[in-house]
C-alpha cells in the first residue's frame, strides 16, 4: 500500500488524478494532424488565462527558468539596460541570469517582506529621458517570501513616465492562482511554468508576448537557439514544434487549462484567496508571523511564516517530511532558517489545507514551540465554516 499525503511547498504542486492521466498517454506522431489538437487549444486557453485576446503564446520543453531565459535572449542584446528590484531569491535569480547574459541591471534593493517598490521605479523611469532602460521586470508573486506585488501599479510608473520600456512579469507562482491581467496591465512577457498554477508536472515554459515584445525579437541580438521563439512561431505554423515536443504534459495542459477556465478564472482566484485566508488566520492563532510585511502584500499562493529567535524553521520542513510524510517549503537564500513556508496553491480543498495546519502543529509542537495543538486549525476551520467553498473543486 501507499498512502501519498498533499504536499504543502510552492510548487510541484498536487495533481488532480484527472490531469495527470492526461499526461499518461500513447506516443502519437507529434509530426501529424493530432498534435494539432492539443497544440492549438493550449495555446488558445493559456491566452485566456492570462486575460488576453491578442497575447502571442509560446510553450516550451523547459520550466520557469527556460521561461526568463526565453523573455531576456529574445529582446535583448548585450549590454542592455534592465531595471530590477530584488526582494527575494526567484527575483534575485532573474537578476543574476540577465548579468551572466551581459546585461547592464539597475538593481532596486528591496526589503525582502516588501512587494515592489513602484514609486522608485517611477522615480528611475522619469530620470531616463534617454530610455536607455530597455526592460523592467516585476516579480508578481516572490515566492521565496510570500509577497504578491502591484504589476498595475509598475504599469502606471511606466506610463506616468510615458516610457517605452518593455514589462516582463515573473507570473510563476502566481498565473493561474491570482488575479493576472496581461492586457489590462500591459504586460509585454509574461512568464510561468507548468508545476505551480497549472497542477502538472515540471516541464514546460509558458509565456506570452506582446506585439511590441514580439517586434523586439527582431532586433535581439543575444544568442539563442533552442528558445529562439522565431522557430517556435514557425513550428506552430505547420501545428509542430522545431523539435519534439512534450505531448504528454502538453495534452495535460490542455486539460489543466480548459478545468480551470470551466471554474471561472474569478473562481479559482476567490478559491485561493479563501484558502490563504484560513493559512494566515491559522498562524496569527499560533502567535506566529508572516515574512509579508502588511496584508496589501499577502500572498494567495503561499505563506513564509517566521519562527521564532533561536529556533531553526528549517527543522520543522525536517521534521514533517521523516515523521509525517508531508513536504512543506524552506526558507531560501536571506530567509534560510528564519521561515518555513506553507505552499497553497493549485489543486487544494479546505479539507486538505487543514490536513497541512494540523501536521504543521504537530510538528512545532514536537520540536518544543509553544504552539497550542488545534489552535490554527480552529481559526482556519472557523473561517472555511462561515465562508463556505463557491465552486465545485473545492467541495470535491
Ligand atoms: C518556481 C519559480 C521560478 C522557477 O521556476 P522553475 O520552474 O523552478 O524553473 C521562478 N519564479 C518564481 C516566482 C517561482 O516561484
């Protein structure tokens, strides 16, 4: 027997049993007709999930990190300016990969437990009447710490400035969970992976790109090949890819974004919304605090929750995994030790989520802290109970 608990980290996240039958499939000729009929809906539906009627989308054999390299070696050319701010370890990571790509990054430091400082990036793009800044990046949602920033907000700093930079947003964590407006905010790149959000396996890239970021390839003079998104273009034209595709995860896309387009985007947004309202009213009730510095900043996909002084976060993550079979997330980079985290996204019940509450408990308590057993899962179960679940996934 095999008893498989939920896993709580921010990503591989749980599958439902739907989707990955989906990716378990007979090899077919992906140079025939039927990878059409996965190809083309995927496409068609990850267009609509990022809330967009014109978005160019592009799907590759990668994760979310092929997908930053995608959106960099496409639009860019050596020694380009980039704006960045760096408040955690995934925006710290985009920012490291455009230096060893020869780009010119001015970095905004930012207190990791704080979103993205727009009124800097106004201050920064109004200075640049030259618009040498060719680039602004947006983590939207840093998952190192737990903190959703305001893409709308960069926008305005953009336009306020009336500065021709392209916006590339970090959705990784966040497209498919949390609100995301590709048109609306005027994003240029978006950029996602298939193990959060969409509840698949690691192994596919998923972006999409403005016409005006589609007009900068043309000009890109970084080297690529394998994400060259001009083969990719080409490749979909005759409904292939320049190489073999993964057609198993890709029919699994299709499934995961035409299940999550039934639910109603606005759906599956409230879904994770109540979901981390019942993570964070748990740990205010364990005497506990977020890494996110104020609520506007909360993220709906996962929780960064601070041990206290002296105790070592990591041992919790430790201790979960050898004694109750269940993953929860460590804290990474300047957080290390200093937080666990509570990963709530994808396919997720109230039912499962209190699972997770209840084995957290145990395990603070096992390891000394001064945790009342039951006393987070009360609050979130007194949350679940006065708010009850809207869609059909959550009561499944
Ligand atoms: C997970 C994650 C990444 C990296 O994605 P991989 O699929 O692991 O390459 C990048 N950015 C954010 C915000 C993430 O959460």
């Amino acid at each position: 027997m095999s008893f498989q608990n939920p896993v709580f980290i921010p990503g591989p996240t749980n599958m439902p049993e739907e989707i990955r039958k989906a990716c378990y499939m007979p090899t077919i000729d992906h140079r025939s007709a039927v990878f059409g009929e996965i190809l083309n809906p995927c496409l068609k539906s990850v267009r609509k999930v990022l809330k967009s009627d014109s978005a160019h989308v592009f799907i590759f054999p990668s994760t979310g990190t092929g997908g930053w390299e995608t959106a960099l070696s496409n639009t860019l050319s050596p020694g380009d300016k980039i704006l960045a701010a760096r408040n955690g370890m995934f925006s710290h990571r985009w920012i490291d990969m455009c230096q060893r790509h020869g780009l010119d990054v001015q970095i905004v430091e930012t207190p990791w437990g704080h979103g993205l400082p727009a009124h800097r990036y106004s201050e920064i793009l109004a200075a640049d009447t030259g618009h040498e800044i060719k680039v602004v990046l947006a983590t939207y949602n840093e998952t190192a710490t737990g903190v959703r920033s305001n893409i709308a907000a960069v926008r305005k700093a953009l336009d306020d400035a009336d500065h021709p930079a392209l916006l590339f947003v970090d959705g990784v964590s966040s497209i498919a969970s949390m609100d995301f407006r590709f048109d609306e905010w005027g994003v240029d790149i978006a950029v996602t992976g298939s193990q959060k959000g969409f509840m698949l396996p690691a192994g596919l890239a998923i972006l999409g790109f403005s016409d005006k970021a589609m007009a900068a390839s043309n000009s890109a003079k970084l080297p690529r090949t394998f994400f060259d998104i001009r083969d990719m273009e080409k490749g979909y034209a005759a409904n292939a890819f320049p190489y073999t595709p993964p057609v198993g995860l890709m029919n699994g896309l299709k499934l995961s974004s035409e299940l999550l387009l039934e639910e109603g985007m606005e759906n599956v947004f409230a879904r994770h919304n109540r979901i981390a309202e019942g993570v964070r009213l748990a740990v205010n009730a364990w005497g506990l605090e977020l890494c996110a510095a104020t609520p506007d900043v909360h993220s709906d996909t996962v929780s960064a929750i601070k041990t206290p002084k002296g105790f070592d976060a990591t041992d919790i993550v430790t201790h979960a995994a050898n004694t109750y079979g269940v993953a929860f997330g460590v804290g990474l980079g300047e957080v290390a030790g200093k937080v666990f985290r509570i990963g709530h996204l994808g396919s997720l019940t109230d039912v499962m989520t209190l699972s997770g509450l209840a084995t957290a408990e145990m395990c603070m308590a096992d390891l000394g802290l001064n945790v009342q057993l039951g006393s987070g899962v009360a609050a979130a179960q007194e949350y679940y109970r006065s708010n009850p679940a809207v869609s059909a996934l959550q009561a499944a």
